[in-house]
C-alpha cells in the first residue's frame, strides 16, 4: 500500500524485493497476470542496480510462475540464469 504514495523513481527503484514478493503473493493466488506485472518490475530495478539478490530470487520466482503456465523451457531458462548469477557473485574462488 505504501507504493503508492510516491512516483519518485529513487524511492522506487529501491523496492526490487517488495515488488518480488507481492509477484509471488499474486502468484500463489493464481492471479499470475498481475504476478508478472510486478516480477517484471523486480527484475527491472534488480538489473538497473545489480541488486544481485533481487534478480536471483526474483528469476526463481518468475521460473515458478512460468511452471504454473505451463512453460517449462521458460522456467528452467530462469533457474539456469539464477544459478549462473548465484555462481558468478555469491561463490567467487577467493
């Protein structure tokens, strides 16, 4: 609710991970139209900060929401680019 009380793209762009998780409230209740409205949102301000941690959950995600649409190429496509981000960022050889 509160979101929607600015249209201060500074503010907003920092709301990758709330935008993440009403996709996957939405989500979970089958209203997967509005579910991609805000993952797309997520994964646009994941990648516009290198919030890496935004994209990769927010790919998991959108890979879920894929499978419930029954696109599986799309969904493995996503876990793929998620462990590939994973991989690069989180378990670099020191």
């Amino acid at each position: 609710k509160g979101i929607n009380y600015t249209n201060d793209e500074k503010y907003i762009s920092q709301c990758g991970l709330l935008f993440s998780n009403i996709a996957s409230c939405y989500n979970n209740v089958g209203n997967i139209d509005t579910a991609f409205y805000f993952i797309n949102k997520a994964l646009y301000y994941g990648h516009l900060n290198q919030n890496f941690i935004v994209l990769t959950n927010g790919l998991n995600i959108r890979s879920d929401m894929y499978l419930n649409k029954g696109n599986i190429v799309a969904a493995e496509n996503d876990l793929k680019a998620a462990l590939e981000i994973r991989k690069k960022v989180f378990f670099k050889e020191v």
